[in-house]
C-alpha cells in the first residue's frame, strides 16, 4: 500500500478529525482514509460539453429566437483608422 504525507494541516482540522475518528470508534489515520475513501468513489455530475453551457450561460437574456444565417454577404473589415 502507498503512503501519502500531508504537511501544514491547521490545528483546527486535525482536532476536528481526532474528534470524527473518536465518534466512529477508530483512529485518526483510518478516519482519513475512509474520507479519501468516499472521496474518490464519490459520482460527480457530469460535466457538459462546452456549447451547452454557453447556451446555458445566456438562456433567457432573449435570444431564444435562431439568429439570422448571414450567407452569401459581403464582410467588410473593421475600420481601426478612425
């Protein structure tokens, strides 16, 4: 089995896991790893492709409606001289 050290944990977290780890009846090390446990297995929602979000992001600022296909125009470049 691997070894993971972890440095700098505030004061206040290791109480708070010594104190989670008393309540379940174990020791504080087994008490991380079943949090790293349910961490790992844990289901995240899906992420969702990136033009749905973008759709997402500004449905209902009123463009529901299709935006006119502009097919066939001429493109003039911008003027940056003004």
């Amino acid at each position: 089995m691997a070894q993971v050290i972890v440095r700098n944990i505030d004061d206040e977290i290791k109480a708070g896991l010594k104190k989670r780890a008393n309540q379940h009846g174990w020791s504080m090390e087994e008490e991380v790893r079943q949090i790293l446990r349910r961490a790992v297995h844990e289901n995240l929602p899906a992420t969702k492709n990136l033009g749905s979000r973008i759709a997402a992001r500004f449905a209902g600022v009123g463009l529901e409606q299709p935006l006119p296909e502009l097919k066939g125009q001429n493109i003039m470049p911008m003027d940056f001289d003004r």
